[in-house]
C-alpha cells in the first residue's frame, strides 16, 4: 500500500476519533451538578480517553455496515461511511448537540447502500428494527429518570434537614456519581477507539499501540475542542444537584448496559437528554430554552448523513 | 508560634456572635438616647463591630473557596449568606455615624413608641442571626424564624409611619423634623434589610429539597 493511502486512513481514523470526542457528552451531568469545573472535566476526559483507548481498544470492531448492507463492502464504501459519520458528528458537536453515533452511521450506511444498490441494497427489516429503538430510547430515558427522581428524592428527602444535611448527601452522591461517570468514560473510549482504529489496524498499515496512541489522542483533542460545548450544553438543559444527577444518569446508563447485553441498540445520547428532560419534570424545575434545536438535529440526522454519504463516496473513490 | 487555621464553621460563629454583640450595643445606645443619656463616644463601639465583621467575613470567605469541596452551590449559598449578613452590621454601622452627629435631643413625644420601635430593631436583626446559624440543621425552624423576621417588620413598619406623624404635626423646627425622620428610616432600613435577608433564607430553605 502507498504512504499516500496510508496517510488517508491515518488521516480519516485520526477525524473519527476526534469526531466521537467531540460529541463525547459523559461528563455532562457532573458539569451541570456543578462537581468538577470544565477544567477538571477536560484533564479527566484527556486521561480516561487515553487510559481507555489503550487498554480497552484493543478489540477491533466488525466491518462496518456488514449487517445492513446487502452490497460488497469495500474499503471506499467504509471509508465514506466514517467519513460522512464523522462530519456529521463534528457539524453537531459545532453545535453543541449531542447526537447518537449510530444514527449518524447507519444514515450514512443508507445513504450509500441505496446510492449503489438501490432500494434492494439495504436490509431494510433491520433497520426498521433499529428505528424502533431510536423512538424508543428517548421516552424510556424520559420515563425511568421521572420514576427514579420521584424514588431517589423520596428517599434522600426524609434524611434532609438543615444545609449541613444537604450537604453530606449530596457529596456522597458526587463522589458515586464521578467514580461511575470516570468507568463510564473508561469503557467508552475503549469502545470508540475500537471503532476508529478498525480501518487501520485490520489492514496491518501501523503497530496497534501507536494507532491507540493516536486515536486515544484523536478522542481526548475533540473532547476538548469541541466535546466541552456539548458537555456544557447538556449539562446545563435542568438544573442539577449531585443526587438529582445521579437519578438521571444511573438508571439510564443501567438500561444502557442492560440493552447492550440484550443486543438492543438503544442511544445513550437520546437517553441522556430525554432523562434531564423527564427529571426537570418530575423536579417541576425549568428547563433550558432551545431543545427543538436538539430534537431537529436528531431528526434530521439519518437523511443528512445518508446525503453526506453520497457526496463524499466520489472523492473517497478519487482516493483510493 | 504559628496560629491554629480556624474551621469555617469556628469562623461564621465568631462572626455571628459579633454582629449580635454589635446589635445589643446599638440597642443600649438607643435606648441610652431615647432616655437624654447617651454617650457619643460609645457609638465608636458599633464601628469597631463593624471592622471585625468585615475582616472575619473576609476570612470566612477565604476558608470557603479555599476548601476545594465537590459542591459549589453549597458554597455559593454560604457566601450569600455571610455577605448579606454583613449588610446588617454595614447598615447599623450607617445608624452608629448618624446617631454620633445628630444634634438634637430625640423629642419626647416621640419616645414612648421610639421604644417599641428599638425593640422590635433587636428582635428583628436577633431572629435573622439565629435563622442563619440554625438554617445549617434545621430547615423548619429556620423557616419560622424567617417567618418572625417578616412579622417584626411589618410591626416596624407601622410604627415608623405613627413616629413620622408625630414628628411632622408636632415638631415645629424643619431641620429636626427632616434629621429625626432621617434617623427613623435608617433604623428602619436595618429592619428591612432583615426581612430581605431572611426573604432569601426562606427561598434557600425551598430550593433545597428536605423532609
């Protein structure tokens, strides 16, 4: 293979990390309950990422699309899959939006399947599949976050007497909440990584450790450049004490794993926000202005990426 | 020797205890004026409070963020409410100066309700101190606390204006009449700062959520 190809995949695996650290919202709810300033929250991220990439990312992700596409799956057509889903994830993240990854990919994957394989060029029963869990993650985040505050804050209530009170509990929810989001964060980029270095390391084109180096690096910079404008942004939609956090969070990061073991492709991002909206209704709290900005980028995210796919699937062949 | 650093909770007594003193003072001077024998130099006494506060209320402030805790708002809360209790001492401090260059004997029609009017001055700054030093364990109490701050107010409130009608029909010298309504709003101003204050306690009390 030529080092001018060679530098194509570095280059496009270096911009997909980057990407899924920059629409990387884990840190959300630790921002907005006010535990660790944006500061801190990057250091970690910057160190989680790394220590994730390099001891978890080990595990190189099956070919992307292999079960929704009924073409052959080259090198360019992967290619202009993550490309497509990493300019999509960068084009939200500009706008602080969280946004699920995999809608992002699959929107590419049909935009392209149907682009070269036309309306039988998809498996379009799994994907309907898939689509049924997209609508339903939000209101399954938004149920189970209003029924846990409403149980969690039952609980903590008859405890709460005076500030000092107050004050004990929720540090012993902030220091459980930050371990929990800290492993969270861990897992997450052994996960993302495994994605991102798949086109590199399954084609022998550089050492393992240097493409985990890279992409660990790849996952931190984007958290930092643009991740921190999502984590502000979710962190802020409701406002958030440790313990109210905690009810958001934990469950639907439960139902998150639960649905993972299950094979259910729920979105951690939808759930995320979904749960800070149903906490800020079962808080009876205000909520932040301008979530349809949140609503319509999700909507719009399978038709924009499956365009995206299609625009750039020419140049990518140029390339190759 | 180097000194002991001093716990938050050390400081915020002290500081406490200081405006208490401060408030007791200012109440014996008044009454000392209302009864023709007060001794101006005495009202030094209220300043000096006052610097105290200030410096332990810059202490208590330096302790706060200095403590890198997981809980900001916490810490927010408590600064608001250590500063806005500094705006008491501040306010009758402002009364101390006021009353050290009045040039009149207070008028005796005046006296009787200028009394009740003292009275309710110390109760009113005494229940917000103890709303701010029970507000740490005990929410309710707290929360009624607050609730007397408001009723003592507005008892206040009304005597300002019975002491304001007085002065105006009976007091003939314009000059006593604008220095003497002067004076009353400035204790007034003390008292109503108190209602603020412990306005903002209760909206603590509510926001934190407890039994």
């Amino acid at each position: 293979m030529n080092l001018s190809l060679i530098l194509l995949f570095l280059f496009v695996s270096i911009i997909i990390s980057f990407a899924i650290g920059a629409n990387d919202e884990t840190f959300s709810t630790i921002y907005g309950s006010k535990i660790l300033s944006i500061k801190q929250i990057l250091i970690l991220t910057t160190i989680f990422a790394l220590l994730g990439t390099f001891f978890l990312g080990r595990n190189v992700s099956e070919t992307v699309g292999k079960e929704l596409l009924y073409i052959e799956n080259s090198d360019s057509i992967v290619l202009t899959i993550l490309i497509s889903t990493a300019a999509w994830l960068i084009f939200s993240s500009i706008f602080s939006i969280p946004i699920s990854t995999t809608h992002a990919t699959i929107g590419s994957i049909i935009g392209i399947g149907l682009f070269l394989g036309g309306i039988n060029g998809l498996n379009w029963l799994k994907i309907l599949e898939m689509s049924f869990w997209w609508i339903l993650s939000p209101i399954i985040g938004y149920v189970i976050s209003y029924i846990s505050y409403k149980i969690i804050s039952k609980l903590i209530t008859q405890k709460i007497s005076g500030l000092k009170s107050f004050e004990r509990i929720q540090n012993i929810f902030s220091y459980i909440l930050l371990v929990i989001i800290c492993l969270t964060a861990f897992s997450r980029a052994g996960n993302d990584a495994s994605n991102a270095i798949g086109i590199l390391v399954g084609r022998d084109l550089i050492n393992i450790n240097l493409a985990l180096i890279i992409t660990g690096s790849g996952l931190a910079s984007g958290i930092i450049v643009l991740g921190r404008r999502v984590i502000k942004n979710v962190g802020t939609i409701t406002e958030l004490y440790p313990s109210t956090a905690f009810s958001a969070e934990i469950p639907t990061s439960i139902l998150l794993f639960v649905g993972t073991l299950l094979g259910i492709p729920l979105s951690g991002s939808h759930m995320l926000v979904a749960s800070l909206v149903g906490l800020s209704k079962a808080r009876k709290t205000r909520r932040k202005k301008g979530l349809w900005k949140i609503i319509l980028i999700w909507i719009i995210t399978v038709p924009a990426s499956s365009l995206l796919a299609i625009l750039i699937y020419y140049p990518v062949i140029y390339f190759l | 020797m180097k000194e002991k650093k001093r716990s938050l909770e050390e400081v915020n007594k002290e500081f406490r205890k200081r405006i208490l003193k401060g408030v007791e003072l200012m109440h014996q001077l008044l009454s000392d004026f209302i009864n023709n024998r007060l001794d101006k130099n005495k009202l030094d006494g209220i300043i000096l409070f006052e610097k105290k506060c200030d410096r332990l209320e810059e202490e208590y402030i330096e302790l706060l963020y200095k403590k890198k805790r997981a809980l900001p708002f916490v810490v927010e809360d408590r600064y608001k409410i250590i500063t806005s209790l500094d705006t008491i001492i501040d306010k009758i401090e402002l009364v101390a100066r006021y009353l050290k260059v009045y040039p009149f004997e207070p008028p005796d029609i005046i006296k009787n309700i200028f009394k009740k009017f003292n009275e309710l001055f110390l109760r009113a700054v005494k229940s917000l101190i103890k709303c701010s030093e029970i507000i740490e364990n005990d929410f309710e109490e707290a929360y009624a606390q607050a609730q007397d701050v408001e009723e003592y107010r507005r008892n206040a409130y009304d005597l300002k204006f019975e002491i304001l009608e007085i002065v105006f029909k009976e007091i003939k010298e314009p000059v006593k009449v604008y220095l003497t309504s002067k004076l009353i709003s400035l204790i007034y101003n003390v008292i109503s700062r108190c209602e603020e204050v412990s306005d903002y306690f209760r909206g603590l009390i509510v926001k934190y959520p407890h039994k």
